[in-house]
C-alpha cells in the first residue's frame, strides 16, 4: 500500500518508474505518515535490542547448557 502511493505520487512528480529505478530508503520513509514512522523507529529499536540480547543471552548461560552435557571425567 505505502509502495503503491509513493510510486504513484513520484509518477505525478514527472519521473518514470517504469525504467526499474526504485525509491531509496529515504524517500520511502520521507513519504510515510506519523504512525508509519513510529512503527519503523519501533522495529529499528526492537531489532537492536534482540541483536544484542542474544549474544548476552548464550554468554551468560554457557555454563547452565555445559551442566547437561554428559563429561567422561574418568578418562
């Protein structure tokens, strides 16, 4: 939907979109409403916070899985 409006509203600016040129990010994101821009602050915000979350995450329970693991000590 987003896609289909911006397209249209930079056809109506005088450029062809027919030729395989694409809206940069930036210009996507210059054309959304206040809500969309919201949800992509939102979603740049959660896909921060699981990317440094999951490396934290098998950091600190290393030793918790090593528990489980069957070790031959007697070896």
């Amino acid at each position: 939907m987003l896609v289909r409006k911006i397209d249209l509203q930079i056809t109506q600016k005088g450029h062809d979109t027919s030729s395989g040129n694409k809206a940069g990010y930036f210009q996507i994101v210059g054309m959304a409403t206040g809500s969309e821009k919201l949800m992509f602050v939102i979603g740049h915000c959660c896909a921060i916070v699981m990317g440094v979350a999951l490396p934290i995450f098998q950091i600190f329970l290393a030793d918790s899985f090593d528990a489980f693991a069957e070790v031959d000590k007697d070896d």
